[in-house]
C-alpha cells in the first residue's frame, strides 16, 4: 500500500510550522513524506494516486502539545473558499475522476504562531507522539483508532 504523507504549515510563524517540520523528519527517515506551507489544490493529484495519505498540521482548537488523530470525511467540507484544508484536498480528488484514499489528519495544539522560527516547548515536546503516530501508518499490518 502506498502511503503518502504530507505536512502543512510555515516554518516562519513558529508552531504553526509543526506539521511540514514533522514531514521532513519521516522523509529524511525514508518515508514518501512532503513539507508544504498550506493545502494547495495541485496536490489533490499527487493524493490521488495514493491508497492513504497522512496530514500532519497545526490545530488551534487543542490544548498546546496534545496530539489528536481523526480519520477524514471530505464529505464534510468545501474546497471552494478561501481556505482550503486536507479534506477540501480529498473533494477536489473526486473531480478527477478518481476515489479518494483512505484519509487521516494528525494534528498537534499549538501555542505561538508569532513571527520566527523553531518551536514553543509545549509543542516541541509533543513532536515525538506527533511522528510516532505518523509512523504507525508506515506498518500496513497496525491500523489505529481514533483518538483525542
């Protein structure tokens, strides 16, 4: 099974760079990983071909550091807004044609979306249970659950 993942956010506005930092960890590991600033509509071809994808971002509505897993519904969004989101992606791969892969989105809290570069220590410390869970995608033997 091909498993692509790919992490969003700008490595400039602190926190908010977690999900493409963490990207670049599980491809300099090996892994079928890409970094992006923010969902870009030209991705929904590279998804496409895949049979899972993995979002990795920033998500302001948990606690800094908690660390969340939910598989995706593309059913649940538009992608025609001004802010398109992981699931927006998968909607947009329907009108290729083509049935969306399985979808997850692993998202961690964060705290400082302040211009500079590194990560607050809350969320530096949730980094490890942000890739471990990632990581788990990379066995296609393990699924996971849901979970907060």
């Amino acid at each position: 099974m091909t498993t692509l993942w790919i992490g969003f956010g700008n490595p400039l506005r602190r926190d908010d760079g977690v999900g493409a930092q963490a990207a670049q960890i599980l491809a300099a590991e090996g892994l079928l990983a890409k970094a992006f600033i923010q969902p870009l509509p030209e991705l929904a071809v590279e998804i496409a071909a895949a049979r899972r994808v993995v979002f990795l971002d920033a998500d302001l509505e948990l606690a800094p550091g908690v660390v969340r897993l939910r598989a995706l519904d593309p059913a649940a969004c538009s992608p025609w807004s001004h802010r398109l989101d992981a699931a927006g992606l998968l909607l947009l791969v329907a009108t290729l044609d083509r049935e969306h892969p399985e979808a997850w989105l692993v998202s961690i809290g964060i705290l400082d979306v302040g211009i500079g570069e590194g990560l607050s220590p809350l969320v530096e410390a949730g980094l490890d249970e942000l890739l471990a869970r990632a990581r788990c995608f990379a066995d296609d033997r393990w699924l996971p659950s849901e979970s907060s």
